[in-house]
C-alpha cells in the first residue's frame, strides 16, 4: 500500500480518482464540493492510499491543523474508502507527519465504530484523539 500526501498544486490533477471516496463523508454541513475549494485554498491536506498493483486510490482522507493556546492538532475530517484492513495500520504514516509539523495531537471526528479499530485513541464526545 502506497500512503502519501497529495500536494495542493496536483488536487486538480487527483481529484476525479478521489471525489467519490470523500463523498461518502458527505453530511448536511460539508460535501465533496466543499472539500475540494477547503483543499484548493490550502485549509485542509489530501492523504491517499494507492493499491500498488492496481494504481487505484482507495482511500482519501482530508486534515487539517486546529490551533488552541497550548496546542497544535491535526484533525481528521474525512475519511472515505474502502479495503480498511488494507491500509488502517499505515494510518501512523499521518500520524509521524503530524508530529513533524508540530501537532501534539491527532483528532478524529466520526461514527462511534471508529473507537473499535483506533484501539489506542480514546473517545471523547464521539471526537477520538490520540496524544503524539
């Protein structure tokens, strides 16, 4: 499994491989169109994972940095896919980068199935975090 960052100059480029997996996040306060100016303005950051066979993105996930007077956290806000035992463990690739770009935490709004699978975050108001 290839997990990488998409930089925001080559969104445009990706977009079509991944608008389908973050519509799926899709909710009465945020869609997939939204999504895509928030990654095209830079507020939030495009993560793939790529079957390396197939060259199919697989799952797409969106963060951005929440800022807080002691505190620097990286919140997932999409997540849309599919093959989750494929790719959840390479879910620390994100979490490495979020510590190297300052964040003490990892954020994770989501469904209350998440707590299952996120074993070592905590839930917090149906929001999971996890200490870096």
């Amino acid at each position: 499994m290839i997990v990488e960052i998409v930089p925001r100059l080559a969104i445009d480029d990706i977009w079509d491989s991944v608008k389908d997996l973050v519509a799926k996040t899709n909710d009465a306060v945020l869609n997939e169109l939204d999504v895509l100016e928030l990654l095209r303005n830079g507020t939030y950051t495009l993560w793939v994972a790529i079957d390396p066979v197939s060259n199919k993105v697989i799952v797409a996930a969106t963060v951005e940095f929440v800022y807080y007077p002691r505190d620097k956290v990286c919140r997932v806000v999409t997540v849309g896919g599919e093959r989750l035992n494929d790719w959840i463990h390479h879910l620390t690739t994100l979490e490495e980068w979020a510590k190297k770009q300052g964040c003490t935490y990892m954020d994770m709004y989501g469904r209350r199935g998440w707590i299952k699978i996120l074993k070592d975050y905590t839930e917090d108001c149906v929001l999971l975090r996890k200490e870096l």
